[in-house]
C-alpha cells in the first residue's frame, strides 16, 4: 500500500480522517446511550473528541503562531463562540422548556450549571444528573479548556516548544495520579473521577502534545511506522476493548482515562493516513464527512432523538434504535443548517489576515 507520509498528510488544506473518527466517536455515544454495546463505548467516544479538541486546537495555534508570530485571543474566544454558542443555547433553551412544560423538575437543579458551562462539576458533585441536560458535562470541559488554553498555550510558547512538550507530558501525570488518589483513597467516587475538568484534562493535554511532537522529525517518523499497514488500526481498537474490559473500578477510573487517550490519539494519527488508502477511504466518504461535521449537534440532540425513538413502540426494539438514530441526525442536521452555519460564516472575518487562508481553518474547525 503505496500511502503518503503523515508529514505530507498534516500539509493537506484539510487534514483527512477527522470527520470520520468525529462519526464514529459520536456514534459511540449514540449507541451506547442507545443501550447498545457499540464497538468502543460511550466512554471512548467522549475521550476521542477530547484528544481530537486538543489536538487540532494545538495544531491550529501552532499554525497562527507559526505565521503571525503571536495569537489573538480575543480573535479565538469570538471564533469558539461563533461556533459552540449558538447551537448550544438554542438546545438549552428547548430542553428547559421542554421538560418545564412536562412538569419534569429534574430539570431545575441543572438549569445554572446548564447556562455556565459547569455542568460537569455538578454532575460531578451532585452525580450524573437525570436530566435531559446531563450529557453536556463533557461540552463543559470543552469549554473551560477553550477559556484557558490560548492563555496557557502563550505562556508555553515564550519557553519553547521542548518546555510545551515537558510541561503537558507532567501533567497528564499528575492528572492521572489526581484522579486515582482521589477515587481510589479519598473516595470522591466515580462521578468526580468521570466528571470533573481536574481528572480529565490529561485526555486534552495528551491531544495538545500530540501537535507539538508532530512538529519533530523523530515522532514523525515513529508514526508513519505505527499507520503504515491497514490492520494497525484494528489493533488499537482491539486495546481500547481490552482496557474497556479491564476488571476492577481502581484500574477504570484511574490510569485507564490516560492510556485510552494515549491510544485513541495513535487511532487518531493512523486515520489521518491510512484514510488515504483504500481500506479506510470510507472515512473520508460524503456521509462520514457530513456526519462528522454535525457531530457537535448530534451530540447536543442524541437524547431527545433516543427517547423520541423509543416511544414509537409499533415498531420493533431494533427499528426504534434506527428511527432514533435518524431523529437525532434530522434534529442536528436542522440545527446545522438552520442556526449553525450562519454563525460559522462570520467566523473568517475573525481570522488574522496573516494566518493565511481563512477556508483551511474553517473547514478543518468547523466539525469540532
């Protein structure tokens, strides 16, 4: 199999095989929120994006500060906002009102953390909440990193690239350390340990060290060998199975959460390249693609569309798993087109003319 090196690949205006892995993280979610064994669980899919968020978020820094010489944060912080605001609070403001109307008062006590991007620590401190806003817990990490990453990101920079590298390599140890000293001996429990920014930040930071040693010859090389047959993804799958299926809540909510974004990041550099080949092409198909880039709102409206699904009881168990399916991707693809886009398109007004091209950096943020 003749492919490209990952050198080459990370050059493309588009980096290939990222809406795919993005399909296949949420629809991991999906199933597994569906009451299906998906092929990596709702908990792999999570941390997918996670690792996938700080990555490209890195890579793109690297890119603007590679060219311009610094970032502009508040350029940043109005393209995130473009991008996760809109879709975000339209759904907050369906769901709310939704279950008000039904009289579900499980809603009330996640309405503020809901409105502040704090909904993992409530999730985390109060556990998982039954609400049809639980699920934005990991959003909120999302977006917490967003707030402090650039600020972090400047800090590293004026060290050095090899201090970058050191420092996020320290804390995705510390971080692990953190979350098992606190489940395992404090006994803070499975939600603080599922939940909470400071026990899952390693599975950002790993996706930020992956930019910065992408930039070096070595690690290049060590990549190219790890995605240079067809069946090495299959193996990297395999060992996100076997860690799933690991014995014992010390391992799961301990050293587990960093070794699967350890090896969810190596499934994220094998696609990227082996999508250039034949066997994992589909991941660069028109519908992987498409559902990848409406990722983020099946991700906001997979709830209501499972439940929808599962109230259409003439039809058997298996259907109401597809009609849920196709519900959620219908609610998100509206989002998308209806609400999301015309926010996206203002996005390039927000771009540093010195950046260079502003379609690059939409396209390839757009799905995240």
């Amino acid at each position: 199999m003749n492919l490209p090196a990952l050198e080459s690949v990370l050059s493309s205006r588009k980096l290939p095989g990222l809406d795919g892995f993005r399909m296949i993280a949420v629809m991991a979610v999906v199933l597994a929120h569906s009451g299906v064994g998906a092929f990596f669980s709702a908990r792999h899919g999570v941390a997918g994006f996670f690792v996938l968020s700080g990555f490209l978020i890195t890579w793109l820094l690297l890119k603007e500060y590679e060219k311009a010489g610094c970032i502009s944060l508040r350029d940043f912080y109005v393209r995130r906002s473009l991008r996760i605001f809109p879709a975000y609070y339209a759904f907050l403001l369906v769901s709310i009102s939704w279950d008000l109307f039904r009289g579900n008062d499980n809603i009330k006590d996640a309405i503020l953390p809901g409105l502040f991007y704090l909904m993992n620590y409530h999730n985390a401190l109060e556990g998982h909440s039954s609400s049809s806003l639980g699920h934005l817990w990991s959003l909120a990490i999302e977006e917490q990193f967003y707030l402090l990453w650039p600020m972090i990101f400047l800090f590293l920079m004026k060290r050095g690239r090899n201090f970058a590298i050191g420092f996020l390599v320290f804390v995705s140890v510390l971080v692990m350390v953190w979350r098992t000293y606190s489940f395992s001996v404090l006994d803070f429990g499975a939600s603080y340990a599922y939940n909470a920014f400071d026990t899952r930040f390693d599975n950002l930071a790993i996706g930020c060290a992956m930019a910065f040693l992408l930039e070096k010859k070595r690690c290049l090389e060590l990549a190219d060998l790890v995605s240079s047959q067809f069946w090495m993804p299959l193996v990297t799958l395999g060992l996100l199975i076997f860690s799933r299926e690991m014995p014992g809540s010390d391992y799961a909510y301990g050293p587990a959460f960093t070794l699967d974004a350890l090896l969810l990041a190596v499934l994220l550099l094998q696609f990227m390249r082996l999508s250039q080949g034949r066997f994992w092409s589909w991941l660069n198909h028109p519908v992987a693609v498409y559902l990848g880039v409406i990722s983020y709102p099946i991700y906001l409206w997979h709830v209501w569309g499972i439940q929808a699904g599962n109230k259409l009881r003439f039809l058997p168990e298996s259907l109401q798993l597809v009609a849920g399916i196709l519900i959620s991707c219908a609610l998100a693809a509206l989002s998308y087109h209806l609400l999301e886009k015309r926010f996206l398109s203002l996005k390039p007004k927000f771009e540093q003319a010195r950046f260079g091209s502003n379609k690059q950096n939409t396209a390839q943020d757009s799905g995240n």
